[in-house]
C-alpha cells in the first residue's frame, strides 16, 4: 500500500465518521421531556426538562432543587459548587433518571440558566 | 450539536498532536486536566463533547507518539519494545518507513476493530466474565512460556526478575508519575546512552515508503487487533504486556512487521475501550476512567458518536503522522545525533526531577544501567516489561 493509497484510504473513514456523524445527529439532542413522563421506566436513562426553581436548597458542593414545568415537579440534584440558584429561576436541566428513597429525581449534568 | 462534535474533535487531534510528539506529556495528564475544568466546560457544553474531544485526543496520540519513540529514542509504556528495531531503521536512514510501519500498524488495526464492533459487543461482555478471576494465572503462564521459548533462559529469567523487582519498587515507594523515569531508563535513555558511547552517527533519511509483505501486512495488523481486543477489556494487561506476549509467540514476523504490531496495539487497545466503557461500564486507561467520570453512563447514540469520533481522528492523524515524520526525518540530520542524543537525556531528566522529584531520578539512573544489560547479553529487551508484567501478576496472584 502507497502513501497515497493510505491517505485515501483515510479520506475515506473520516468521510464514513462524518456521515455516521450526520444520520445519528437528530438523536444526539435530547428532546425536551415534561416533567410528568419521568417515572421508574425511565431510571438511567438521560433526560432534558425545562422548568422554573420552586424551591433551591444550596449547600457546599451540592445544590436540591425542586423543578416545575406545566405538567408537574421533579426534585433535581447538581452538583455545583460555588453557586447559588435561585427560586424562580428558569433552567434547562440534562441529566440521569435516578431513584433516591423511593423517590424517582434527576442527578444533573448539565444545567443552563435563562 | 454535530458542529459540536466536529470542533471537538479537531481540538482533541491538536491536543493529541502535543501528547504524541512531546516526550513525557500524557494523554492521562492531559485527561486530568480536563476533568479539573470541567465544572466550568459544562456551564456550555454537554459531557459527550467533553468525552469527543479526550477520545479524539487519545486516538492522535496513539499514531503521534510513534514519531518520538522511532526518532529521539523517547519511548512510552505502549511504544517501548519499537524502540530498538526503530532504531536500527532509523541508523539505516529509514526513520520514516518505521513510523509509516508503525502508522500503518495503528490504522489497519483501528478499520478492523470498528469492523469488529458489531460483534465484540456479544464477545467482551461474555468472556470478561468467564476469565475475570484468572487473569494472574493466564499472564503466569504466558510469561513463563516467553522465558522457556529463549535460547538463554537463565538471561531472560534474571532480566525478568531485575526488571520486575526494579518495577515492584518503583511502583510502591509513593513516588508521583513512576512511569515515566521507570520506562525512560529501561528503553529510551539506555538506548540513547549506548548509541552516544558507540558515536553513531544518524545518516541522511530517505523518505520512502516501506515495502511490504501483503501476506506478513495483514497477519500482523490481525494480531495486533486480537492482541490490541484482549488487552482493552483484560484487567492488568495493557499493551506494553500485549507487545511482550505478541513478539514472543509470533517470533517468525520480521522487524518490519514486529512494528506494524507494536504500532497497532495501543490503537486498538484504545479505540475498543469504549466497548468496554460502554458494556462493561469499565476504564482500562486513564483517558477512559476521565470519560466515564464525565458522562457516566453511554447510550447506543452516544456510542455510535465515538465510533464515528474515532475513525474521524484516525484519518486526521494518519495525514498528520505523514508530514511529522516527513519534518522530524529532515531535521534529525541536520542535527548532531550525539549532540540531540544529550540534549534529549538532559531533557529527560528534567522532566523527570519535574514530575517525579529526586527519587524519580534515581529510578532513571538505575533502569538505565538495567537497560543496557540486554544489549551485551544478546537476550531481547522484551523482557524488561517485567518491569510491568511482575507488579500484576503480585497484584492478582
């Protein structure tokens, strides 16, 4: 095998990648999910909600959040330290489906602020 | 989010592009590094892409790292056992042909082990459960195999032992990056050390490109995948171990082949540790245990986007690989090489009083002078990766 061969070779995985790239990307955004659908069936799985902070306890290193959006309220944990949320601010928060105490809550892994 | 992942990838191949061509900077180091920062990368971007771009930066790396071990004897734990057959290219004015060898080892394992996903997402799962509990008894006889196959056993056992204890030690005393002073000494600098005493001297490099066995070509390159597949989902064997066991049970392979295998192992091993990160929820590598901190858990989609990440960085970092070796071949004869030689061993123990104090300097000193010992006792210096292979098989046993 030439150098040229080798380099088309290569031309032609990166362009398999980028296609590859191009027919996964309508499922690499998580849609966003009403707060209600989050149930036990979705524990593990990674999930997008938007809603407003009814209510923000902020410790140290670890932030409990209680979330609402026009469907229902979920508890969201983050981790984040050195910030404080507010109630009433309105977040949009990606992160796993978990079960804490019986209770179904997100673990955050992403969170962006409006 | 798909120009995300793109520009994620570019930069994780110009990050791979340091790690590689600098001697002593880790993709772990790197990896680490990004994980300190990554409170603040979240804010704006998603994990996935945090995991894109140490993925992209890890696989350019593997193909890079090819380049400083075969031209400035600076070899690290995955590129180690090139270093003497690349030398002896490099003394015949072939440095680039050893890379390209080495590169086409990296790329040809990498097309086979994404051809093989479909179906080693059935095989790893099953065997990692059934040989999980024996894998200080598989490396025992392995290794016992590889002493009893030379012509001088008596050699190899106390390379072995010398090695292995010098490894045990090192590991243990509690000094930071032990690695590097450790595999610095026993492969690079013992190599450096004798090619200044015997005043050698680099010939003009001819570029050209290596000619090839087809038959030995791909019979190297599969046994660097199967090799490359074991040591990505084995505990405790990495594939510094995997090139001890590969060299010894294929010993009819040429020098050119021997470094299409060496070439292909780390690339393998790294490509197919995202199968284990995503069946096993496992890290075989520092730049995989990063990613798992960062995303926790992978999705089918997520998978699918670091196989396309993976072969994206491969092809980048072939053409890379080309015009590096093609510079570093021009330059080294405009260099002294005894000259080069000394500035790097002093650049060495720089970077080893930097990373590993005094005591990892005396680590150097002493698995240089164990280094050198293969050399006169005509025995393969694959054994010295008991430096490696005695601390697992201690750690399991």
């Amino acid at each position: 095998m030439g150098e040229s061969k080798l380099i088309k070779i290569s031309i032609l995985c990166s362009v398999i990648g980028l296609l590859m790239l191009l027919i996964i990307s309508e499922t690499i955004s998580l849609k966003d999910s009403d707060i209600s659908s989050i149930d036990s069936s979705k524990l593990e799985n990674k999930v997008k909600i938007k809603g407003v902070i009814k209510r923000a306890t902020n410790k140290d290193t670890i932030s409990v959040l209680n979330v609402e959006d026009y469907t229902g309220n979920i508890t969201v944990t983050a981790f984040t330290p050195n910030y404080n949320f507010t109630k009433n601010e309105v977040i949009e928060v990606e992160g796993i489906v978990k079960d804490f105490q019986d209770q179904v809550q997100v673990d955050a892994l992403k969170i962006k602020c409006f | 989010m798909l120009l995300e992942i793109i520009l994620a990838t570019i930069v994780g191949c110009m990050f791979g592009i340091i790690t590689g061509i600098t001697p002593g900077i880790h993709i772990n180091l790197v990896s680490v590094l990004i994980l300190s920062v990554s409170p603040l990368l979240l804010t704006f971007l998603s994990p996935i892409i945090l995991a894109v771009l140490i993925l992209s930066m890890a696989i350019t790396h593997t193909f890079l790292d090819n380049i400083p071990s075969i031209f400035l004897g600076a070899p690290t734990e995955d590129t180690a056992l090139s270093i003497l057959p690349g030398h002896r290219f490099l003394l015949n004015g072939r440095g680039y042909e050893a890379v390209m060898l080495m590169v086409l080892g990296s790329f040809s394992g990498l097309i086979l082990s994404v051809a093989a996903i479909p179906l080693l997402l059935i095989i790893f799962p099953a065997t990692y459960e059934l040989i999980k509990d024996y894998t200080g008894y598989i490396l025992l006889v392995a290794m016992g195999f590889l002493i009893l196959r030379e012509k001088s056993k008596t050699n190899a056992i106390i390379l072995f032992f010398l090695s292995g204890i010098l490894g045990i030690l090192t590991l243990n005393i509690g000094i930071s990056n032990p690695l590097f002073p450790l595999l610095s000494g026993l492969f690079g600098v013992s190599t450096l050390v004798v090619s200044i005493k015997d005043k050698v001297n680099i010939p003009k490099q001819i570029i050209s490109y290596p000619e090839l066995d087809k038959k030995e070509s791909i019979k190297t390159s599969v046994i660097s995948f199967i090799i490359g597949a074991i040591c990505s989902f084995m505990p405790g064997i990495g594939p510094a171990q995997g090139a001890t066991l590969g060299s010894q049970f294929f010993k009819k392979i040429s020098q050119k082949g021997f470094l299409i295998l060496v070439g292909g192992l780390s690339t393998v091993n790294m490509a197919l540790s995202i199968i284990t990160l995503y069946k096993l929820e496992k890290a075989r590598n520092g730049a995989v245990v990063v990613i798992l901190k960062l995303v926790e858990t992978i999705t089918q989609s997520e998978f699918i986007i670091l196989t396309a990440v993976t072969l994206i960085s491969a092809s980048v970092a072939v053409f890379l690989c080309i015009k590096f070796s093609k510079i570093f071949s021009n330059l080294i004869t405009k260099i002294n090489y005894q000259t080069l030689c000394i500035s790097i061993i002093i650049f060495i123990i720089l970077l080893t009083i930097l990373l590993s104090g005094i005591p990892g300097l005396y680590i150097l000193i002493l698995s240089t002078f164990i280094g050198i010992i293969p050399q006169y006792l005509d025995t393969p210096k694959s054994h010295l990766m008991g430096c490696l292979i005695l601390p697992v098989l201690f750690y399991f046993l």
